[in-house]
C-alpha cells in the first residue's frame, strides 16, 4: 500500500530430508510453482527471492547442501499471515515432515524493513542467526514473537550497504 514505511521481510529455511530430484520430493516439488505463483498474487505481496534465471531460489543454499531458504517482502503483517494460514499454502504446511527434516533452533525470522528496500540474500541469514543467539527482538522476531513496526525506529532496521 501507498504511504507504508515499513515492509515486512520474512526468511525461513528448510533441511530437506532427500534431495529435490529423489521421488519423495515430488509432492514438495509439485506444489513448489503453484505456491510461489499463489503468494506472487495475493494482496500485500511485495517480493520473493528467486535466482537469476530460475524460477525460485531452491537452488541457492547458503546455510548448507540440505537446506533450502524462502525469501519474501510483505506489506505487512496480516498479508504475510494470510498466505501462510489462510490459502493453500496452509495445505503444504501441514505435509511439511513429508520433505523437510523438524528444526530445533528457529527457522523462520521475521523483520521490517524500510519500504522500497529489497534485503540481501546475506541479510536474511544475519537475522536468522541473530534470532537463534539473542531470541526475539525488534530486529529479528517471529508471528508468536511479534513486534509491530513502530519497534523498527528503535533498533529494528538494520542499515545495510
């Protein structure tokens, strides 16, 4: 929406219990491009990372061999809450243990951004990282964890080169 200051970055990783090509990845597979092209249309949606010339980012694995990362920009709160737990992506959530490994440290971080800013691919893993050394912040949180977006003037954005 016009007028919004900040945007609402999300990165989630994923440690794949085979890998993309093995048969019982299919299902994940299959729904893979549905999805993508599911959150690219809704309401709220601002960004996904994607790797030049691919159609996702199944390919770039910063934090491993096994472990595939999702990367996405939203205006806000309740657009993000929407696609994960309100659409069929809800589906694919629930079939997750079929295709990825349970995580004991947190997967997913959440933070805001100024708006108009795209994060690095590095960035999203430094706010991973900070979640799982010093827990829920203004600058990395989680849904349960939440801090809106006046947090953001205290410590919550990041500056980045």
């Amino acid at each position: 929406m016009p007028g919004h200051r900040f945007h609402l970055a999300q990165f989630n990783v994923a440690t794949l219990r085979f890998p993309l090509d093995h048969p019982d990845m299919a299902g994940f597979m299959a729904l893979l491009g549905p999805l993508n092209a599911l959150a690219d249309g809704t309401p709220g949606f601002v960004w996904r990372l994607v790797e030049e010339g691919a159609p996702d980012a199944t390919a770039l694995r910063p934090l491993g061999a096994d472990v595939i990362v999702n990367f996405s920009v939203w205006e806000g709160r309740e657009a993000l809450w929407n696609y994960v737990y309100r659409s069929a992506h809800l589906e694919a959530l629930r079939r997750r243990r079929e295709w990825f490994e349970r995580h004991v440290k947190p997967h997913l971080v959440l933070w805001w951004i100024p708006a108009g800013h795209i994060p690095s691919l590095d960035e999203g893993v430094e706010r991973l990282e900070l979640l799982r050394a010093e827990g829920p912040s203004p600058r990395a949180f989680t849904f349960r964890d939440f801090h809106a977006p006046r947090d953001a003037g205290r410590g919550g954005v990041l500056t980045t080169s």
